[in-house]
C-alpha cells in the first residue's frame, strides 16, 4: 500500500446527524475524497449496520470518491429510543431518510456526479425515494423481491417459520423483531418487520401490498440501473432479482449475474460482498468500473 492510500485509511470521516423533513435524525457519515471525482451514496441491508461498509467507503475514497453512508431511522446510530417506541417503516426510509441523504448531497457536492449503491433492501429504497432522479447512476448488489416462495433454498426452507411464526410472535411478545437474539437478519422497528413481512408474503412484494401509487414511483425512476446479482445468493434468487428489477420499467437497466468463479472466488452469497476479502476480485473487478 502506497503513503498516499495510507494516509487516506485514516482520513478524518465525518460523522454528522441529519434530520428528515419529518422530524427523524439519522446517523451520515462522509468519508471525503480530496480531490473528489464523484459522489457515492452507500445504503446498506436490511438489519446491516453501516459500519459493515466502512473498509469499503474507505476504498472508494482511496479512488477519488467521496463516500457517503447512513444508518436507516430505528437501526444502528440512528436509534434513538427504545426499538418498540421507534415508529418507522421501510417506507419511511424512502420518503424520508434516503430523500434527505440525496439532498444533502446535492447540496454538498453541487455539479459533481451523484451516484448510489443500494445492497439488498437499499436497492429496492430506489423504488421509494421522491427525488431519486437526482441520481446520475445506481447500482443494486445482492436485490431480490423478498417473496418468500421465490426465494433460493436455503432461506425458502426456513421463510415460513420467520414469516409466520418468529415475526408474528416475536412483535407482539416484545414489540420489535429481536433479530439479533435469534440470529435472522437484524433488530428491527416493528413497522418495518409488519410491513417487510406483508410484502415478503405477496408475489408482487412491495407494490402488490402498498397499491398503484408505489408501483407508479417505481415507474417513475428513470436513473440508470446496473443489478449485481450472484448465483450462490442464500437468499435472493434469480427470479427475485428478476422480479424487483421489472418495476423498475423506465429505467435504462443491465444484469449482471455472477458465479463466484467468475472471479475467482469460491463463494460470496447475500453478504458476503463488502468484506475486505473481496478488495480485488469484486470491488476493484465488479463495482469500481461500474461507477462515473
């Protein structure tokens, strides 16, 4: 590693608090490439702190991108109170928290190439965030449509205990999903495990369960959208891929499926891609020639 990308592992990241136009305060951090080339907005997974993304924020800056990632409203640095007494949905992470993270990078970085990377429910948000035509392009990585009959194996054996014993039970013993204690995704506001779990349990996922409206914002997304998808995907399956992607039906869109041997590897799966292991054979080899 050369003194140059020495000195930027320990660049001073930026922590700021970011309040939505509805009150939440959320958890921003910048990671500020000097000079900057283009901006990059990193959402992260469903019960996936942002601090997971960090090495690879931290790799991007060392590219030229000014990186920006958040922790959704009710999770991780963006909790505030108790998860039972946090009243937000996923979609309220659209409407609110990924609109305000957009506008404070237009406003930040004025003229500079706006772009986002979306992992798992991150990417759906596209579908969910008034003014995502602000972007210049996104990219999806591991985004499926969470319906559980469509899900790969693995996680389709075990969907039916989680969607209709583990959620149902859990919300209304404690008052959140306590994912952590059970080992399945994460701690959750109990908005989002009620909302998340009605569209896990349609075919058309989100926009079959909230109506026209939000199939309409889908279609209304015209940012270019590039999908990363991977075979050995534990929980989204090529037809899940398939699925959420197909609501975006105004956007310029490119797939991208990749066996972990395309690259070298022997397996990376739903979270397996932001881990420093895959520096090389991913993040320089996939993402980096993806972005502006």
């Amino acid at each position: 590693m050369s003194a140059h990308e020495s000195s930027l592992d320990v660049v001073n990241r930026q922590d700021i608090p970011l309040t939505t136009d509805g009150g939440h305060r959320i958890s921003l951090r910048v990671f500020p490439a000097e000079p900057s080339r283009s901006v990059v907005i990193m959402a992260g997974a469903m019960g996936v702190s942002q601090n997971c993304y960090e090495k690879f924020a931290r790799f991007l800056c060392r590219q030229g991108y000014t990186v920006l990632t958040f922790d959704y409203f009710g999770t991780g640095a963006s909790l505030q109170t108790h998860l039972r007494d946090c009243p937000t949905s996923v979609t309220d992470w659209g409407n609110e928290d990924c609109h305000a993270v957009i506008e404070f990078a237009r406003r930040q970085y004025p003229g500079q190439c706006l772009q986002w990377i979306g992992h798992s429910v991150g990417g759906q948000l596209l579908g969910m965030t008034p003014n995502v035509n602000l972007l210049d392009n996104a990219i999806t990585v591991a985004v499926g449509s969470g319906y559980w009959r469509e899900n790969s194996p693995p996680t389709k054996r075990i969907a039916w205990i989680l969607w209709y014993f583990l959620a149902p039970v859990s919300l209304r013993l404690v008052g959140y999903y306590p994912g952590n204690r059970l080992k399945l995704v994460g701690d959750l506001p109990p908005n989002v495990m009620r909302q998340w779990r009605r569209w896990c349990l349609h075919r058309d996922y989100a926009v079959g369960v909230e109506g026209e409206s939000l199939r309409d914002q889908f279609a209304s997304v015209t940012v270019p959208i590039t999908a990363v998808s991977f075979t050995d995907d534990e929980m989204m399956s090529k037809r899940n891929t398939e699925s959420i992607h197909s609501f975006y039906c105004n956007a310029p869109l490119t797939m991208q499926r990749i066996d972990p041997s395309d690259v070298g590897e022997s397996q990376i799966g739903h979270l397996g891609w932001f881990r420093e292991r895959y520096q090389e054979s991913l993040w320089r080899g996939v993402l980096l020639p993806l972005l502006k």
